[in-house]
C-alpha cells in the first residue's frame, strides 16, 4: 500500500500570527482568502465586495456582501486588515 499524496498535518507559518497553521483549518482558508483578494486592484475588489453592473446599469455579478452578507464581508475586512498590519510589522 502506497503513501497517499497528499498529509492531513500539512501546516504553513501564518503571515499574520507568525505561528504555525493547519493548512486544513478555517484559520487558514481566512488568511488565504485575504491574501487573495489584497491582491487585486481596487477596481476588483470593490466588484468582488459589491457585485458589478453592465453597461446598462443591471446588475452582472453579485459581490460577497450579497452573497454572504455584511458580517462576513467585514470579517474579511479585518483579516485582510490585520495581514496589512502584519506585512508592515515584517523588517
């Protein structure tokens, strides 16, 4: 029997925190998930938060807001908020 591939103790360093983390955990799908979208442009992530419209004004894309609501969306606010931080805390 062989290995499997993939190792359900993966852990990565958390950019926020400094200390280990599951790659499995909700803690770092958060983390991912700000680092995702602190790289976009500013332009994409007001589309992603809010949705976007088409030329006619009808909406094209619902954004997160709608999706998973205000709290959520301020959750992702300050995950992405506190890594800012962190980036800036780095030498």
């Amino acid at each position: 029997m062989s290995n499997p591939p993939y190792s359900r103790a993966t852990t990565a360093i958390s950019e926020i925190t400094g200390q280990p983390v599951s790659t499995w955990s909700e803690e770092w799908q958060h983390e991912c998930e700000a680092r995702t979208v602190l790289a976009m442009s500013k332009a994409e992530r007001d589309a992603f938060f809010n949705g976007s419209t088409d030329e006619d004004g009808k909406r094209k894309e619902r954004g997160i807001i709608a999706i998973r609501g205000q709290k959520a969306a301020e959750t992702l606010r300050g995950n992405m908020e506190r890594l800012m931080a962190a980036r800036t805390r780095k030498p």
